[in-house]
C-alpha cells in the first residue's frame, strides 16, 4: 500500500450531492448510470457516469444522498461527460455509494 500525505487528501474537494435523475447510459462499455446529482447554489447540478447497476436501479438512485469528488477534470465517456466522480465502495455485490450518516445540506465539505 502506497502512502498518501495529507495535502494530497486536502486536494480533493469531497461534497454531498442528492442525485435528481438516473438514466441508464447506453453508451457506455460497460453497464453505467448517468447521474444529475444536485450540490447546491454553489455548485448547481453536475452530472456523472457511475457504474451502479449489479447493486441499484434508477429508480432507487434518485433523491439519494451521495458523496463525490467535484475538483477532478471532467472525463469524456463516448459522447457523455462525466463532471464528478461519486465515490462507493467495491463490495461483493457491486460498488455500494458513500453517503452520509445522517442528511447534509447539498454542497457540504468534507473535512
């Protein structure tokens, strides 16, 4: 396991979004969401590919509370960019998202 320092983890700009829309992304390699992931007045809405669909539906995703990545260059997926990426966890079913213990304010930091 390699050693990250603690600037490299205060690089990441870490907030909570509530997903406003899933669709399945068709043109994805592999089975992907596209999400609209609302982050506040801030922010606003920005959208992500997530690869959910062995563990979520759609429907299931929508008004859930997530946490993502905001700062990262957006990533170009065939023809959909992705502008954040929600973290989750690899788990024996599927990636499981990370969300809060309890509900925050859409765009909270991390910290």
């Amino acid at each position: 396991m390699d050693l990250a320092n603690y600037s490299s983890f205060e690089s990441l700009d870490i907030r909570v979004g509530t997903i406003v829309d899933a669709q399945d992304l068709e043109i994805a390699e592999k089975p992907a969401f596209k999400l609209i992931i609302d982050f506040g007045n801030k922010l606003g809405h920005l959208q992500s590919s997530a690869q959910l669909t062995e563990v979520y539906s759609a429907e299931a995703l929508v008004d859930k509370q997530i946490l993502a990545v905001v700062n990262f260059p957006p990533k170009q997926i065939a023809n959909f960019i992705s502008q954040c990426l929600v973290l989750g966890v690899y788990s024996k079913d599927g990636v499981v998202l990370l969300s809060t213990e309890r509900p925050c304010e859409n765009g909270d930091k991390l910290g």
